[in-house]
C-alpha cells in the first residue's frame, strides 16, 4: 500500500508528540515510583477479539520515540486477520519505558483495528460490484490521520482529508450561494484567482439538482445524498457517465449492497470512523 499524502514522518511524529504530552504531562510517576530503573523486561500484544489489525506500524513508531534503546519485533503486521489468542508484536527493553508508552499503543491500535475491521466487512459486503468505499471527515479530532489510515488498511478509499485538499460544494454551500451553477462558477473564480487546481464534487439532494450539477460541468464528482436506489438510479442515468458519482448519507450495512447495486462509483460511510467498535487487545508481560 501506497502511503497516502498526509502520511508523512512529520505528521506522524507530530501525532505522537501531541499524545505522549497529552498522557505523561511531567513523568510517568507510576513507573519512576515503582519500577527500577535498571530494569528491563519484555511483554507482548495480545489478540483478544477477532477482526483486522491494524496501527502495528504505528506502535513501532511510539516504541520508539518513548525510547529508542526498545525493541520491538513484529508478529502480524498491519491487514492481518486475527482472532483471540493472536500475538501481534513482542517488545523487549527498559520496563520504564514500555509501561510509558503501553497505553497510547493500546489506545491507537485498539481504535485503528476497530475501523479497519469495520471497513473491511463492509467492503465484504459490495464485493462483486464497481463500488469503492469511502470514508469522510467525520473523524475524533487530533486523531484524524489515524482513523483515516485505518481505512486504507481495512481495504477502504480515503475522501478528502479536510477543507483544504477538495472542495466539496454541499447543501449549506449550495444554498448561500443561491443554487448549484451559482455554487460551480463562483468556485471556478475562486481557484482562478488562487492558482489553484482542486477536485470539485457537488453535493446533490435532488434529480433536478443533478441535472443542474450536471449541465454546469466543470465538476469532478456529483455526490448522491439521502437518495433512495430507484432515484439514485435515475440519477446516474442523468449523469451518464459524464461524471464519477458518490452516494452518500445514512447508508447501512443492510442497505449499502443495494446502494452499489445502482452503479455508483463510491459510497461514502461515516461510520467507519465514528460508529467502530474498539478491537480487544492487551500488553502483558511475559
């Protein structure tokens, strides 16, 4: 897998700093008051659910930057399939160390595994189909970048990774801006003037909107919202292949084969990221 472009050294060592500081503050008093320091010690992930791992990559990092001098050997990387009893990585060095960083590796796999989970059963379910899925921004703030790369491991699409990497013209735009075309034109003067090139998807809510979004062109997707199949099929015939589709809004696991069914591109899904459940895991010492 291809890292995406908000995957970046700084952006995870960043991450990591936030919540290191977030969670040790001046020490981890705990450990200093009673473990020695000389001591060293080894524990391992335990597996204790079923479901798609994911963040193993991500707790290397967090190893690492707690203390360098731990060593951390991997077991199941990260898209594995894994049930309860599974080990996914041992590490081994200063105790201190390893309980320092136990919790924030827990917190970021358990989340990440859950989402990654989530996304590959729902994928499961529009197999056979042209549909891809997608996330969106409905993401826990700060963490954000995680929950998105969880998507990618669970086999999912990323969307837009905030307000600055596509323009997505929705219900609200639409309606300050007086209508669809208003929308499109004022946002190709917009880019004109900045010098910048970004993807435009329309948000549409109804078929006379899509034939709107669709006349006005100069748009890189026309996003399906809360449409019922039958309408989003009439949609698409609309559309005709001008330009890429997404479904979007309160879509299921019990609908979301029928929504792929209709022929859209993509099926956007919030509750990859704010609906998954956790994946149990523990690090226990051995």
């Amino acid at each position: 897998m291809q890292n995406p472009p908000y995957l970046t050294p700084d952006a995870l060592r960043a991450f990591i700093h936030s919540a290191l500081a977030e969670d040790v503050g001046d020490g981890d008093h705990s450990s200093l008051a009673g473990v020695p320091a000389e001591a060293r010690n080894r524990a391992r992930l335990l597996v204790k659910d079923e479901g798609v791992l994911a963040g193993v990559a991500l707790a290397e990092l967090i190893f690492h930057e707690v203390d360098p001098a731990l060593q951390v050997t991997v077991l199941l990387p990260d898209g594995s399939r894994v049930k309860h009893g599974d080990v996914a990585l041992t590490v081994e060095g200063p105790a201190r160390s390893i309980l320092t960083a136990e919790r924030l590796v827990l917190n970021s796999m358990q989340r990440m595994s859950g989402i990654a989970t989530k996304t590959a059963y729902l994928t499961s379910l529009i197999a056979g189909t042209a549909a891809k899925l997608l996330d969106t921004r409905k993401t826990t703030p700060g963490f954000r970048l995680c929950e998105k790369w969880a998507v990618l491991i669970g086999g999912g699409v990323n969307h837009r990774f905030g307000l600055f990497d596509m323009i997505m013209l929705k219900d609200n735009h639409v309606d300050y801006a007086g209508g669809i075309r208003p929308a499109i034109e004022a946002t190709h003067r917009y880019l004109e003037q900045l010098g910048r090139r970004l993807p435009i998807v329309v948000e549409t809510r109804t078929l006379s909107e899509v034939e709107q979004a669709a006349d006005a062109g100069g748009i890189d997707r026309i996003m399906l919202d809360n449409m019922k199949p039958d309408t989003m099929r009439e949609a698409i015939a609309i559309i005709a292949g001008r330009f890429p589709t997404e479904a979007s809004g309160g879509i299921t696991e019990q609908t979301i084969r029928e929504v792929a069914e209709t022929g859209v591109d993509y099926i956007s899904v919030g509750a990859l990221t704010h609906s998954a459940n956790i994946l149990d895991l523990s690090l226990k010492a051995f």
